[in-house]
C-alpha cells in the first residue's frame, strides 16, 4: 500500500536546515562528497518514510538512507541533490519472545540496547561490530555488519528472520519470517541484507536471539610480530577449535593505545581469544595448548574474572579510537581464506613499506576478515596514491582467494574495484536486479553497485 502523505515537506520531521544538513553529509569514512544534501527528514513513522519514497520516485530526487552515520564505507555521505532519510527516532523494541528466541524491532535501534534488552531474558543478540553503542539495527542489515563473535555465531544476515521494508514507490512488503526455519520462495530477506540502500529502506526486523552463555573465559597473548600473531590464529582453527572471538592487533595499533592512554604494549602483536558455553574452559586450555608454543613462556594470560575479561576485550575495542587520533584514516575490509591470514598480514605490511603509507592492521581472526587502516597525516586528502596503496591490499586479497570487503560494504569507496571480484556479469544481473525494485534509480545512486 503507498502512503496517503502525499508532500514530504509537510513532515514534522523534514529540515533544510544548514546546521542539520551539514550534520547528515558525512558517515564515519570520512569521504567527503563537496556539499550538503538539500533536505533531512528524521522519520518519526512508517508512514511518513514512505511518503518520501514516493515523492522520491515521482520526482526522481536521490534518497541517502542514515541511521548513526557510523558506517566505514562512504555508503550514507550524502551531497546536494539528494534526501537525507534519517531513521535514527524508528528506535522501538518491538516485541521479544524468550519462547520462540527472537526480537522484534526497528532500525533505529541501538545495537547495544537490544543485547541489553535480550539480556533480561538470558538472551543475546549475537552480532557485536566495534561500533554495537552506537551503531543501528537497521545500519546493521544495509552493509551485513560483523563483528567480534562473528567467528562462531556469523554476520547480520545469520541473524535476521525476517524485515519491514518500504520498497523505493513507498509500497511496503515484509519478507522472512518467525520461525528459525523457512524456504516458501525466494529469499528476499538475504537480498535485501547487505544491499546498503539501495534496493528499498529497511524499516523493521525480527531478528534471531541466541542463549547467553552460561560461561565464558578469554585468553590473551603477546607475539614478536603480527605474522607470528596471524599462525597462531590459524593453528587455532587448524586444531578444530571454535572460539567466539579471536582477535590481532599488530604494533601500529597497540603503540596508538598506548598513546591514548590504554595500557602499554607487552610484545608486537595481540591476539584476544574468547570461547563460550560449558565448555568454555576447557576450550580456552586447549587454544593455550595451541597459541603457547607460539608465543613462548610468559607471553600468554587467561582472565581471571568477568571484570579482566572486559579490560583485555576493551583494549581490541580501542584500536579504531586511538588511531583515527593520529590523523585521518581510510579502514579497509578485505577478508581471505584463515588459512592464508599470515600470508595476507605479511603482503600488507610489504605494501606499507614499499608506499611508505602508514598501514595499521587489525583483524577478527577467527573468520579471516582484516581491517588494514591507511593512517594518513593530518590534512592529507584521499589522493591518488592513497587510493593507488589502498587498490594493492584488494589486490592482495583478490589474489589470496579472499574479498574486497567482510562485513563494512562496497559503498563509494571500493565501486572501482568490484568488477575484480565479482565479473562483469554477475555486477550486470546484480543492476538489473536493482533496476527491478528501484527503475528511477533513486535510492542512494552511486554506491555499492
């Protein structure tokens, strides 16, 4: 059904306000697009979300979907021409079933606050990206985010049942389902998952809780370098272990915490690993049977409570913060086979070197998905040979069998290269898809595909 709210700027929620423009230009990519969108409208409804869609299409005037603005990927910059679509007061808990194990909420919920939520029921919601204070539910779906425990329980689309989506004429469909189990037609929900915007505005999800564990114990060791880090963590998985978080840092990132005030470095590299549920500890003995030998005598420390739990989990969590600290920063995403994850930490840092790029790298180990941060000094643009360094660690992950990106999306920043990963007929069938669902190309045009 389209909306009867025929003229969006009748909204409550619309603004041309400069202040508020210029607030809703930038994600956290810091890709800048040279000027600010011509409207905002902070939805307060469904309703009135599909009342700017269909004005969107009758008028063909570009939509940015945004919810926190913490996306890495340029995918929510917004410039003139173009709707900001704020979703950040769609924020209701919905509805959560401790029978059945799900949530029901909207997209401009705060991760963390649905974890919370779960949480009193002896739930949780499982995906946790660096970002799960801050960042939304509905921000989640549109680039498929990860996280820490994406080693053991998967990434958004893992999570999601079922989504309320305002298709780009303001028709609204809901897809998926209740049930953990499913397969009556296509599988509109994994589409949608992961597609950044572009296909139609996520407004609601059930999304699949999981059990708190009933334990958990974290190890953490130090390593001369990363590379050492890196074997390490593929032993681990090579041992058939399955923790729930397993996580490197190499020098660049432990000296900037420092500098920030965290705690001072014991070795070249960090690797934090978390197991979970009864068998936690015994788990944790046998990923220290594994990583010791490795990181030699001294070198490895199991938390002895929640509380030093946290404080060596924080210390992961600080890694983004104290670099984009030193100046700007351009985070990648790329993902390779776990297997090859030393050989892929070993090629960035020869890139490093060769472009004299400074190139912090930090990585969720346990699923293969690094994130090498370009550390550029302050003032410096995105020039050529930022983009040049940038291209040769895709390359390098394109060549090791790996992914442009893991879990932050294609957005603007990596279109140029999708080609390289994906060919030129799947990227083809992909835009008539999008066509389909979108024919007057409104919805965030120019990112993702």
């Amino acid at each position: 059904m389209t909306s009867t709210l025929t003229d969006p700027a009748m909204l409550p929620g619309w603004t041309t306000d400069p202040a508020a423009r210029a607030a809703a230009r930038l994600d956290r990519s810091g890709f800048d697009p040279g000027s600010d969108p011509d409207a905002v409208v902070v939805a307060g409804s469904v309703d009135e979300v599909a009342a700017v869609l269909a004005h969107a299409t009758a008028t063909g005037t570009p939509v940015v979907v945004r919810g926190a603005g913490s996306g890495l990927s340029g995918g929510a910059v917004a410039g003139a021409g173009s709707i900001v679509l704020d979703l950040s007061g769609l924020d209701r808990i919905v509805e959560i079933s401790p029978a059945d194990e799900y949530a029901v909420v909207e997209a401009g919920v705060i991760t963390a606050d649905l974890d919370a939520a779960a949480a009193a029921h002896g739930l949780r919601y499982a995906p946790d990206p660096a970002s799960l204070a801050i960042s939304t539910i509905g921000g989640n779906i549109a680039t498929n985010a990860g996280g820490l425990r994406c080693a053991k329980y998967g990434v958004t689309r893992d999570s999601v049942l079922g989504l309320d989506v305002v298709l780009a004429d303001g028709r609204r469909i809901a897809t998926g389902r209740r049930t953990v189990k499913g397969v009556a037609g296509y599988d509109l929900t994994g589409l949608f998952v992961g597609s950044e915007g572009t296909l139609g505005v996520v407004v609601g999800a059930t999304l699949r809780l999981r059990p708190a564990p009933v334990a958990t114990a974290t190890l953490a060791a130090w390593f001369d370098g990363i590379g050492t880090a890196a074997a390490a963590a593929a032993a681990i998985t090579a041992a058939r272990l399955q923790p729930s978080v397993a996580e490197l840092l190499d020098t660049a990132c432990l000296t900037a915490i420092a500098e920030a005030g965290g705690p001072a470095p014991r070795g070249g590299a960090f690797l934090l690993v978390q197991t979970d549920g009864f068998g936690a500890d015994a788990e944790i003995d046998a990923v220290r049977a594994v990583v010791e030998p490795l990181a030699g005598p001294g070198s490895v420390e199991v938390a002895a409570d929640p509380a030093g739990a946290e404080e060596l989990l924080a210390t992961r969590r600080a890694g983004l913060p104290a670099l984009e600290r030193l100046g700007r920063v351009l985070v990648e995403d790329v993902a390779v086979p776990r297997s090859r994850l030393a050989e892929a930490v070993g090629a960035i840092a020869a890139i490093a070197d060769r472009t004299g790029i400074r190139i912090a790298t930090m990585a969720h180990a346990g699923d293969g998905n690094l994130h090498p941060i370009l550390v550029l000094e302050p003032g410096r643009e995105l020039d050529e040979q930022v983009w040049a360094c940038a291209g040769e660690v895709f390359t390098t992950a394109l060549r090791l069998g790996g992914t442009l990106t893991g879990e932050h999306g294609v957005g603007l920043l990596k279109r140029r290269w999708l080609r390289d990963e994906l060919g030129d007929d799947v990227v083809d069938l992909q835009q008539q898809l999008r066509a389909v669902l979108d024919p007057r190309g409104v919805l965030n045009p120019g990112k993702a595909i």
